[in-house]
C-alpha cells in the first residue's frame, strides 16, 4: 500500500528551502549554505531551486554574492503553490491500492481517501510561507 499523501523529496526541499530563504529577510541564500542547513544534495537542491525560481517563486544571481532570493511576498506564496510547481499535478486518487474502479461492491474505506487529500490540499493551499516562518523551522 503506498502512502496517503505522497510529496516528493523535492517537494519537502522545495518547502524547507523557501521557508530557509524566507527567513533570509532578502538577503540571498547559495544553494551550498541551504544544502548543508537541510543535509541534503547539493547538486539535487540546486535543481530544486532552478525550478522554483523558472516558475517566478525565487530569483537568482550567479557569482560570488550570488544566491536564491524570493521573487514574491511570502504571504502571498502557499505552500500548495509551492508543492504545485515541483509535483505538478496534483491529484488525489480514489484508492488506496491504485486501482481504476474498486473491485468491491463497497469500498471499505467508503471516501476516506478523498476526505484525507482534502484537509491536506486545503491545508496546504492555506499555509503561507509566511506562516511557517514565524514557527522558526530552519535556523539561518
């Protein structure tokens, strides 16, 4: 059985890294400084980061001084958005085991699958990168 809310470890870099530059108060964020605060690849985050910032959500600059800054308000910015822009689309599946049509005649689950996607999208798609920041996630 796969897992009820399947997010990319892109996706959670993706969050933990807007929330890190977030916290930057402009000042720009390299992708080396960023990879060691989360302890992940630098060469999978920097990719990450390209993306989100070809997407509008960070703006970038090469070279010493260089670095990922935001491009947008964080109140602005949810983190569905930013779930969106790496694991797009997303999409809640009606079964648990994968499957097109349920091979029951009732399912036991009985719409839980799409109750649960639900509070995730609609939590995700309230939560603010600003909201997260004030939970002070990631030391910078």
């Amino acid at each position: 059985m796969g897992r009820l809310l399947r997010i990319s470890d892109a996706a959670n870099f993706a969050i933990h890294s807007m929330v890190i530059i977030t916290k930057a108060n402009g000042q720009r964020m390299s992708v080396t400084t960023i990879a060691d605060i989360l302890d992940v690849s630098e060469a999978h985050l920097g990719k990450v980061l390209q993306r989100l910032a070809r997407k509008g959500f960070l703006s970038s600059r090469r070279g010493p001084g260089g670095g990922f800054e935001l491009a947008k308000d964080p109140q602005e910015v949810t983190l569905l958005d930013v779930v969106s822009a790496i694991d797009s689309p997303l999409t809640a599946g009606p079964c648990l085991l994968g499957r097109p049509l349920c091979v029951a005649k009732r399912c036991a689950m009985m719409g839980v699958l799409e109750k649960v996607h639900k509070l995730v999208f609609d939590h995700l798609g309230n939560t603010c990168l600003s909201d997260l920041v004030e939970h002070d996630l990631h030391p910078v």
